[in-house]
C-alpha cells in the first residue's frame, strides 16, 4: 500500500469523502480541462467519416508518428534497422516489428521521447489484463483526449454524458476495512459521482450500493463488467428496486449475453460495451446496433496469427495496437495479450468504423470469501508492485490463497508482507495466503497468461 492509500485509510469516512471530492478537483481538470472540448468536437466531426477518410486519416497520422518514432524515441530509434526506418519515413507500419511488453516494462522511459518536457505526466502502474506491470506515461492532453473519445463515442452512443450524475466500479481502493459495515462507496461531489468498492460487494451489502444510487441520482453506471453482473444477480436475488438509469456502460472484462441480459433486466436499461485497454492503445464501443466498432483515429488495430500475418475475417488471432491517443510514449504494433476476430457483415448504424466480432480470453475467475463475497479484478493487488515482474493468484481454497511471484532482484519481506496485507484487506485477515516465488508462470494451452485461478467449485 502507498504512503497515500495508507494515510486515506486511516481517516473517517466522511474526511474520505472530502479527499476523494479534492481529488476530484484535481482530476476534473486533468480529465476535462484544456482542450478537452475541442477533442471532443474532432471526435464528433470524423464519427461520419467515409472508408476513405479513414484510410487518408489513419495514413497521414501514422507517418507523424512514426517519424516521431524514429526521431525523438530513444528505444525505436536505437533498435529499428535502416530498412525499418526507410518503412517508417513511409509510414509502412508493417514492415514495423511487433512490440513485446518485456521492453516496455524493463526501461518505460526509453519509450518516451525526447523532445518534450510536459509539466503535468501521470504514470499508471497497472497489472494489466496480463497480470504484467507496466509504467505507463501520459500527458494531461492526452488523458483530455482519451475521456474525449470515451464522452463522443461510448457515453455519446449510449446517449449519456460525463456531465451527468455516474456510478463506477474500478480498482480504486474506495473503502480500505474489509470488515466495514458500510458506506461502501465515496462521492466525488466535483462531478457527481459515486465510486463503488468492488471488494465489498456481497448478497448482503448490495443494497447499500442500490441506495447509493437513488440518494446521488446517478443517471448511469461505468466500469467493471464482472462487479456490474454481481451486483445485477444480487439485486434480482433479493428483489430489489433500482431507480430508473439511462444505461450502463461495461469496460475491463468481456460481456457475454449472459451478463448482459441479467444486467438489463436488474437494471431496467440497456447495457453497452467498451472495449479499450489501460494503456489506451485502441478503442473500441458498442453502437445502437449492438456492434463494438474500433474507432480509427484512436490507433491502428491489427488481428495477426502467430506466424504474424493478418487473420481473414472471423477467424481469431492476437491484437496487436499502434495507438494515435498517445504520442509522448508511443506503442507501435503492441502485443495486448487478447485474442479477437474481424466481423465483415456492415453495421446497419452506417458508420464506417471496422466492428470486431469476438473478444476472448479476458473473462477473469471471481475470488470467492470465506462471508460469500464474490471478487473480481483481483490482480489488482499487483498494481503498484515495481519488483513483481508477474503475479498470479490461486483460490485453492475458501480460506487460503496462493499468490505466486516472479520477483525482481529488488524483491524482500516487505514485498510479501505489502501482498500478504493487500489481501487480507479485500477478503479479510481469517485467509491464509502462501506467497510463492517461482521463476515464470505458465500459460494457458492457448500462450493466454491467466492472472486469477480458482479451483474451488461456485
Ligand atoms: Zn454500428
């Protein structure tokens, strides 16, 4: 736990409320500030684009960034061959090698360029959908334009703003006592919106988030698909009213219809889907039409096979990203982890965005505690963690979880300890956790890394 998430447990909960109003001051105006409203215009203006428009748009930014590349990036500038750079110069992306994540996160900065110096950078830790911690650095324009992008064509889509009152689900720490007895949620009062733990959610707690919902009039609902589909069971469970909502808008795992159909009809609105990554190296939302549509000018998306070449439509294969929504640490042809297909049948909704058929292999395992609550994202742990290179978590029992480590040289008791206490703080102290560190972690029969196992039976 950092300095900061140490001090912010310690204080009450409604001192908890004013820091995370305070720091949604801060937010607001690094998320919607500046030139946010003339993103969110450009955004709006290309949603009609033609085919053409697209291919001259997407042509012309990659061979910017890819000059940027080449000039300012110490990383391509140093490994890229001659021939690779007379490719770049002509904006050949796919004369360009695939980017590992190894690279990136043994030296983030040898991926940022050189001839900017931003006064406001924000560097995300994050597990990513791989189990992987990766340092990833974005200017305060750049995060303008991703929640431009999100404002224009996921809100905008499902016919809502983030100028209306929202509900969230993520991996924020919200309530830092898993024993609490609630509230277990905190209120931005900046934006109006109400951050909801995803650790206490439970048959018996869920409740408490419906009531969240009606005393703040949230309008709609963002986040963590698998939290969203939880809290949709319990209320149908135990038949509870929710107030009327505009829709709800999914990110992180995969919906399957399943979920959505239990989310609408708990929630009594339809429910979308966004498809992006915590790099923001692509963009993908769902239409009217119920199509996820990859948006162009937020980067090149390729589907490959494992010889590299390019998957026909429909069949499966790896996404590799070249991203347009950040430029001052570029990712060029960068390995997500996911497996996707292209769908060719057009979209009735007209727009000429490609529409990917399938997202598989980020549907994660659900934690289960010793109390019946239901975790998800709980690799979230290893957020923050510089001398984990992977973690995995193993449920092997109600009681007792695994959590294998490959560590740095860098790697102590404090380490263990900081995992050991993250865990007990989301599913409480009675668990026994077993820190194990290994050399590598296997993956899956299809090379997927799997960053949640569990093998007791739900
Ligand atoms: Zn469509």
């Amino acid at each position: 736990m950092g300095i900061t998430d140490t001090i912010y447990s310690k204080l009450p909960s409604f001192l908890q409320n004013w820091v995370v109003s305070l720091y949604g001051l801060y937010w607001k105006w690094l998320r919607f500030g500046g030139e946010y409203n003339s993103f969110v215009k450009a955004y709006a203006s290309r949603d009609i684009f033609s085919e053409e428009k697209w291919a001259s748009f997407q042509s012309e930014n990659l061979k910017k960034l890819l000059q940027i590349c080449m000039n300012t990036v110490p990383y391509y500038s140093r490994e890229w061959t001659l021939a690779q750079k007379r490719a770049a110069l002509n904006g050949d992306l796919f004369a360009l090698p695939l980017m590992e994540k190894a690279p990136f996160r043994a030296n983030p900065n040898d991926f940022v360029r050189i001839d900017r110096k931003p006064l406001f950078k924000i560097t995300n830790y994050t597990s990513g959908s791989t189990g992987t911690p990766i340092a990833s650095i974005v200017t305060a324009s750049e995060m303008r334009k991703f929640m431009a992008i999100r404002e224009v064509r996921s809100a905008g889509w499902a016919r809502v703003s983030f100028n209306e009152p929202r509900a969230t689900f993520s991996g924020r720490l919200v309530e830092p006592d898993p024993e609490s007895k609630g509230p277990f949620y905190r209120l931005n009062s900046v934006e109006q919106q109400v951050y909801f733990s995803p650790y206490h959610l439970r048959p018996d707690t869920a409740h408490f988030y419906i009531e969240a919902l009606k005393r703040h009039k949230i309008q709609w609902m963002t986040g963590y698909a698998v939290s969203y589909y939880l809290l949709a069971k319990f209320v149908i469970e135990a038949g509870l009213e929710v107030p009327p909502l505009k829709g709800v808008i999914t990110t992180s795992e995969k919906l399957t219809p399943e979920m959505r159909l239990l989310m609408e009809k708990a929630y009594g609105c339809r429910v979308y889907e966004e498809y992006s990554t915590v790099e923001n190296v692509l963009f993908a939302s769902e239409c009217e039409h119920g199509r996820l549509h990859i948006s162009p000018d937020a980067g090149v998306v390729e589907i490959l096979r494992s010889d590299g070449s390019p998957c026909d439509p429909g069949e499966v294969g790896e996404v590799v990203a070249t991203s347009f929504l950040r430029t001052y640490q570029p990712l060029i042809r960068y390995r997500l982890g996911d497996l996707a297909a292209w769908d060719i049948e057009p979209c009735p909704c007209g727009r000429a965005m490609p529409v990917i058929k399938e997202v598989v292999g980020r549907l994660e395992d659900v934690v289960v505690g010793p109390d019946g609550r239901q975790l998800v994202r709980f690799h979230g742990i290893f957020t923050n963690q510089p001398n984990v290179i992977e973690g995995q978590i193993i449920q092997e029992a109600l009681d007792r979880i695994r959590v294998k480590i490959v560590p740095t040289e860098g790697f102590s008791e404090i380490d263990t300890f900081d995992i050991i206490n993250r865990v007990h703080q989301r599913i409480g102290k009675q668990v026994e956790v077993v820190v194990e560190l290994v050399q590598g972690i296997e993956r899956t029969k299809y090379g997927k890394f799997k960053a949640v196992i569990s093998l007791i039976q739900k």
